[in-house]
C-alpha cells in the first residue's frame, strides 16, 4: 500500500534523510497523509507519530473502517506496513535500536517487531499514557490517565511505581522520555483541576529512586535530542541546551517551530524528533484547532457544525429537552459556558477564577450542576450549581471539599450523585438527599482496592445506572440497578467509557478503545436486564478531557466535539534541525 510518500526539496530521497540529517543546511519536507487511512494523531486513544530513534522509520496509528492498527514506514521507501495483531492501539514508542516497537492495546503494554510478528504483553496498563524504552531494556510507562509513572522489563515482569505524585499538586504524570543513560528520564507532571502553573511542566526523574524535580513549566510532553530538551512554549516548539546527567538547562530557549500543533486534552503537542537530526512534526492552525462540535447520524455523516469560538472545549453535555450544550472551556481558570443549538448562541455561566468542570443538567434544564476546584491541586474540589442562564449566584452543594467528580441529579431531583475515592483508588459512585442531613451513600463499589469507577449516567427513568470500571483491566462498562446497586451486567465487549443513554432508555451509547461510538439495545424485564448485540456505529476522534460526545433524545444524532479538524494537515520534516538553531 502507498501510504506516504516523502516529498522533498529538490528531490531529495528518503534515504538521505535517515543518513545524513545531521550534516549541511537544514531541508524541509512533507510526508502527506494517507489516501485510505486517517491518522489518529490526537486524542486518548491517539497513536501520535514518532520517530525511530536512528531516524530511518516512523510508527503511527491509523484507523480505515473498523481497523485502528499499527503501521510502520521507512523513511528510505514509499510504503507503509500494517502490523497484524495490533488492532486498538495507541500511543507508539520505539527500542533504542529501532527493531521493536512498544504500544498499548486492550489494557496491556506490549511490544512488536518493527517488522511485524508476534505481540508480546509486557505489563497492565489500564489507560495509558505514554511509554519509554531505555538503554538498559526497561521500560517507563503511564498506566492510568492518573496516577504515577511505572517501570518494568522490556521482557516482562512485575511493575514498579517510579514516580512519587504529589497530590496536592498533581493528578497526573504522563508522557514519559528516556535520556541516553537508560537511568534518568523526562515526563509531564499536572493536574486535571488546574493546579498551579508554576508547578506544572516537565520533571526529571530516574528509575534509581521515586524523588522528581522540575525542569521547565509547561503545558505539554518534552522529548530530549542533540542536546536539546525540545517541548511546547506557547504557540511554538522551542529547543532549549539541556544537561541529561543532571537534569538542568543550560541556556536560553530558542524558537525551532513556530505554530505547533496541540493536543490539549492529553497534554501532548504533535512532534517527534530522533537522535540523527531528523524532526516530524504537524503545524496548528487556527481556523481549524477549534474544538469542532458537529452533529453526525447513526452512520458518522456530518449533519451540521458549530463554531464557539473556543480554541478548545471539554466535558459536553446535552440538556433534556436535546436543545442546548454544556461545556467547558478556559485554561488554567475554566468556566461553564451553554450553546442555544437553534439559535447558535452562547452564553457564559460561571466567573470563577479556579477551574471548574464536569457540568450536568437538572431534569428541568435550569440548573447547572458542575465542580469547583477551591484550591490549586486535585483534593479540594466542591460541588456547585448555578441557573443555566447564567443569572444569580452560585450555590455550594457540599458541606466539605473533596474529591469530587462528575456531579448529577436524578431524575426525580431528589439526589446528588458523583464519583469519590480516596486519593486515585477505590472511586465509587455515591448518592446523598438534596433535603435533609442524610449521610452519603456508595452506589457502585469497585471490587477491589486498585481498582475504580470511571464515570457513569443514570437511565431517563431512574431505576438503572451505565458505569466504567477498570476492574478488568481496562474500562468496560456495565449496568447495575438504581439505587439499589443490584445486579451487574456487561455491556462493552471492546472497553467501553462515556455512556449515554436514549430518552426512552432502550439504547446505550459508549465509546470503545478504537474511539468508536458503540449502540447497545437494552430490554428490562422488571429486576433484570437483556443487553442486545453490540453495534458499531462510527469512529470519532475527541479531546481527551472528559465526555467526549452526547446523544439526541430519540438516538438519531451525536453532538460530537471533534478532534479531527487538523487530521488533513501534513506531517512535516526537517533534516538537521539542529542547524536551523543557527540562523
């Protein structure tokens, strides 16, 4: 299959590029996109495009159909090869010697000849976030969206934790980048609430020893090549002289690329460098790296789009009545915002000057309910709500700040629901009166202490509650009775996060590991449950924050938010981008 084809200045061949990117002017390049294929360069699920560290080969994930696999091009040739057996995966890195390629699958770490072969699981990792393969054959890992970064043998084993989370800073460390002794590495630290910014950025590790310290504040991963630690300021992609041994800059920063594309929902900008020279990256663009928000039929064809005027949004939420939209948008101070989707206009519902999210609708669709970080880090988190039309003042549903999310009423009103857990383990679903003092209730608990509950809706009629648990290993979801916590089916057969139900709660909607919108038919037979045959709808790539898509009262129509505005833009190359530094 000719997927990419190098198109060069002055006809430049692949093979100079691997071979002498390091010596003369530096030479620009694309690497279009494939005719078939579509890239899934962003998003949870995404398979950003990297680099192989010799610079001869380039790994990506790319999805046609039903098929989201692996594929693996040289440099030197015009054909790219899908690797069997890596259907669902994601978020690609290479060997140090370029001969295997380490990706994530159906809630495992695993590894693959460059070439193709057999697939080999190295570890769990439940829903990953980057990987790492150093010098002396280990691998450092994000297992979870949350939580520390892990090591283990590239031959498999036991893993280990390597990274200490502070979490009154931190939800997250992610995006992890060996440096050349196999000891020391990079990855990102932040939080899901905001955080600090100051403390936000790029942290120097090693797999000697859990203590991290901070290199550089930023908002997005970092990768170390030719002496440079190269990572996102701004808009731009810059290139600042960096000691590996020690972990310290030693110099100013300097503008390598100027209009970087973003991944902001995973912390992630499109680049990849290797350790001859060579740069891959894809250019933003303005007009386009808006969330797009667009309605798709049952089959994934585009009815209609919406501009908010927002760089990025998350955490999209349809009122009952299917006319207007939640969402969030701001960074590092976010706010609720509501779309009219008849008359196209938006109104601003929150001023807070800390991040709030997760917003969701009363029954009668004038209130809003959503949470409030009321300090810098993960911990302290309140639950509010406001009238939707943005007048009056906001009201604290909490009596204590916790770790609260994804806040919802019933149906009936009467009871606030949100997931809770100590710390990131253990999170469960629990209920309390609206009215009254009554102590909170656990609804749905994990069945085990590592493992946790990852979001959930509550049926249009209150009797059942869709929720995703990693109990299995990776997200699935499943149906218990409400609020009784009665009964437990499976519903997803692929993994399954996100669900949603149809007004008259005989449909279920959820999106799988391949970001495919899935359709199940539900059929209640008093206290019992009949889950129908699962159906694949569409693909959608979305934003990694949050609910990605919602779904039309009658089932029909999905407000998807979008992440494949850019999926058209070229990859980009430079050979020698050290020598650019010089001009």
């Amino acid at each position: 299959m000719a997927l990419v084809a190098l198109v060069a200045l002055a006809g430049l061949a692949g093979y100079r590029f691997a071979k002498g990117a390091t010596t003369g002017a530096p030479l620009h390049a694309e690497i279009p996109l494939p005719d078939k294929y579509i890239l899934d360069a962003t998003g949870d699920a995404g398979g950003m495009p990297v680099l192989s560290p010799q610079g001869d080969k380039i790994a990506f994930v790319a999805h046609s159909g039903e098929d989201k696999s692996l594929w693996v091009r040289s440099l030197a040739g015009d054909r790219a090869q899908r690797l069997e057996g890596t259907q669902g995966a994601m978020h690609p890195f290479w060997s140090p010697d370029g001969t295997n390629v380490g990706f994530f699958s159906n809630g495992k770490l695993n590894k693959v000849a460059a070439t193709g072969g057999p697939v080999s699981a190295v570890a769990d990792a439940i829903n990953p976030r980057g990987g790492s393969w150093g010098a002396n054959d280990v691998i450092v890992f994000a297992p979870g969206f949350m939580g520390t970064i892990s090591r283990v043998s590239a031959q498999g084993g036991i893993a280990a934790q390597a990274t200490e989370l502070d979490p009154k800073k931190h939800t997250t460390h992610r995006w992890p980048w060996f440096l050349p002794d196999g000891k020391h590495f990079l990855f990102l630290a932040t939080s899901h609430t905001g955080g600090d910014p100051g403390q936000n950025g790029i942290y120097f590790g090693s797999v000697d020893s859990p203590g991290t310290r901070l290199v550089v504040a930023t908002d997005s991963a970092a990768e170390f090549a030719s002496g440079k630690l190269l990572y996102r300021s701004g808009t731009s992609l810059v290139a600042q002289p960096f000691d590996p041994q020690s972990g310290k800059l030693l110099g100013p920063a300097v503008q390598l690329v100027g209009n970087l594309r973003d991944d902001v929902g995973v912390w992630r900008s499109i680049f990849s460098s290797s350790e001859n020279g060579i740069l891959v990256y894809q250019e933003g663009n303005a007009a386009v790296a808006r969330s797009r928000l667009t309605w798709l039929d049952r089959a994934g064809r585009e009815l209609g789009t919406y501009d908010v005027r927002e760089n990025t949004i998350a955490h999209v939420r349809l009122s009952p009545d299917g006319k207007r939209l939640a969402f969030i948008t701001g960074s590092p101070a976010s706010s609720v915002w509501t779309l009219d989707l008849e008359r196209k206009t938006r109104t601003r519902v929150t001023f807070d000057q800390l991040p709030v999210s997760e917003p969701s609708w009363s029954p009668d669709g004038k209130t809003l309910v959503f949470t409030l970080a009321v300090a810098q880090g993960g911990e302290n988190v309140e639950i509010h709500g406001k009238a939707a039309d943005g007048s009056g003042a906001e009201k604290n549903l909490t009596a204590l700040a916790n770790n609260f999310h994804y806040p919802a009423l019933t149906p009936d009103g009467k009871y606030l629901t949100y997931i809770w857990g100590d710390g990131n383990v253990m999170v469960s679903l629990w209920m309390v009166p609206v009215a009254g003092d009554a102590k909170p209730v656990a609804i749905v608990q994990p069945p085990s202490p590592k493992s946790n509950i990852n979001g959930y809706r509550i049926s249009p009629d209150g009797h059942w509650v869709a929720y995703a648990s990693d109990e299995s290993g990776q997200n699935e979801t499943y149906i218990t009775s409400f609020p009784e916590g009665k009964g437990k089916w499976k519903v997803s057969a692929n993994g399954g996060a996100y669900a949603a139900w149809s007004a008259n709660g005989k449909e279920l909607f959820f999106n799988d590991l391949n970001d495919d919108i899935v359709a199940c038919d539900i059929t209640t037979k008093g206290g019992e449950i009949e889950i129908g045959t699962q159906r694949r709808l569409f693909h959608a790539s979305m934003p990694g924050v949050g609910t990605g898509f919602d779904v039309s009262p009658d089932g029909q129509r999905f407000l998807v938010n979008l992440a494949e505005g850019e999926a058209a833009a070229p990859l980009k190359v430079i050979s020698n981008w050290p020598a650019e530094l010089k001009k």
